[in-house]
C-alpha cells in the first residue's frame, strides 16, 4: 500500500490539473465524428456526382449538402479525397 | 467526477457503442494523458494537444483490440508515452537532439508520481460530492478561497477546514480504512 500523508495526497492532486475543455469535447465527439465520416465516405462511393464535388472543394461540397462544419471529419476526408 | 463503472466495465460499454461511456472513458483519462506530454514530457500546447487527440483516436479505434479491459489504464499510458516520444524524434529531426536525451524524456520518476496522481484522483472521485468539489478546485484547478467560496457559497472561514478534513476522509479512503461513498471501481 502507498503511504499517503496530506501533503503528499495535495500534491497528487495538484499533479493532474484538468486538460483544456475543447481537447476533452473534441475526443468525445470522436464517435460522432466517425458516423458522420462514414456516412459521407458511403455516400461518395455510392455518388460520383457528389465525390467529384468533395474531390473539387470538399468544404463547399459539405456546405451545401448541409454538413456541420467538422474540422475532424474535415481533415479526415481531405486525407482521403486528396481535396483541396 | 463521480465513478460508477469499473474501467472494465467502461471498456466493454465502450465497445458496445455506448458514446455516454466513451464521454466518460475520455473524462476519467484525460488529465493523466494530458500530464503525461506536458508534465513528463514537456511537449510544447500544440504538440500536447495532437497527442492527446492522437491518444483517443487509436484507443477508440482499437478498443476492439485490448486483451484485458482492465488494462485501460496502463495501455493508454502506454501509447501516450509512445506518442510522445514519436513526437519527440520527429521534431530533434528538425533540431538534432541524441537518443540518449529523448529517451531521458518522461523521466520513470515523473511518470511513477503521475500514476500515483491518478490513483488518488480515482479514490477522489468515489469521495462524496462536497469534498470532491472542494479537493479538485483547490488543488487541481489552483481556485482561490475567494472563486471557491463564491462558487459554492461557503464562507471563507470553513474553506480550509473543510479541505482539511476532506483530505482526512481521502486518506482514509486510500488506506482502507473507509469504504468510497459511490458503489465505485474496484480499483
């Protein structure tokens, strides 16, 4: 068993400050983030007006299908669109 | 802050598509991912916070992939190190730095007391709530008698003996002398 007196229990406590608020919402929006990736990317394949769209300006291609803009998703389909 | 699930069972939540569970997976691990790149590794704000998203992107990715799901804990401290001393080689390319230094880098000493840390903040979440609150604000978030006192309406004058016996109950807590006021982990 560790021995914990209370200043020692203090400092422990002080050791783990909490990550920045935006890092933590954006690792839990990981989920949503994938669903939304997974729809377009099943989309683009079932669509090759629409891919052609992504492949020219993918953000204005999601723009005006409604998309939320999703820095994620975003970077992610850039990756594998090769878009501009 | 309050734990109810085991890591285990978190885990295999987790892998069931249970996104509240993830929310929490994030939560309950991302102070000790965070300290882990800037504490022991001293990665600068932007590298910390790829880090730190890279971290959650794999562990979400492969949580098919872990053998124990008890083990959550030492793999993602696992992969944060790695992903830090990833970082590390790919910006001493940039600026040279020996292999002997990078691997110096998260000294054991800072990683062991960062382990440590995270133990006591999981027998502070299983603490009830008013201490928990006062614990994690006063030490954790480095608040004053002052935002404490306005944001929980407590006069200034009970503060430091509530945090003092507050920290009493913890220790407690940790050496098994009471048992934790949540139906927590089994950690």
């Amino acid at each position: 068993m560790i021995a914990f007196d209370e200043e020692r229990l203090a400092r422990l406590i002080r050791a783990l400050p909490p990550a920045p608020e935006a890092w933590v919402r954006a690792a839990q929006e990981l989920p949503l983030a994938k669903a939304r990736l997974d729809e377009i990317v099943a989309r683009a394949e079932a669509d090759a007006e629409f891919r052609a769209r992504l492949v020219a300006d993918l953000e204005a291609a999601l723009a005006a299908e409604g998309y939320e803009r999703d820095p994620a998703v975003i970077e992610a389909l850039k990756v594998r669109f090769k878009s501009k | 802050m309050a734990q109810t699930l085991s890591d285990s069972e978190l885990v295999a939540r987790c892998r069931s598509g249970d996104q509240q569970a993830w929310a929490e997976l994030v939560d309950r691990f991302s102070r000790y991912v965070y300290a882990i790149s800037v504490q022991a590794f001293r990665l600068p704000e932007a590298d910390a916070e790829d880090v730190f998203q890279e971290v959650f992107a794999r562990a979400y990715e492969h949580l098919d992939g872990l053998r124990d799901d008890a083990a959550v804990r030492p793999w993602l401290g696992q992969l944060t190190r790695r992903l830090c001393i990833d970082r590390l080689r790919a910006t001493s390319r940039e600026r040279p730095t020996a292999d002997e230094e990078l691997d110096l880098a998260g000294s054991e000493e800072t990683l062991t007391m960062l382990e440590d840390a995270l133990t006591v903040h999981e027998a502070l979440a299983a603490t009830p709530e008013h201490c928990r609150e006062i614990l994690d604000r006063f030490f954790a978030r480095d608040e004053s008698y002052r935002t404490i006192g306005e944001a929980l309406d407590l006069p200034a004058g009970t503060i430091a003996s509530r945090i003092s016996r507050c920290l009493g109950r913890l220790r407690e807590l940790l050496e098994g002398r009471t048992r934790p006021d949540t139906p927590s982990s089994s950690r």
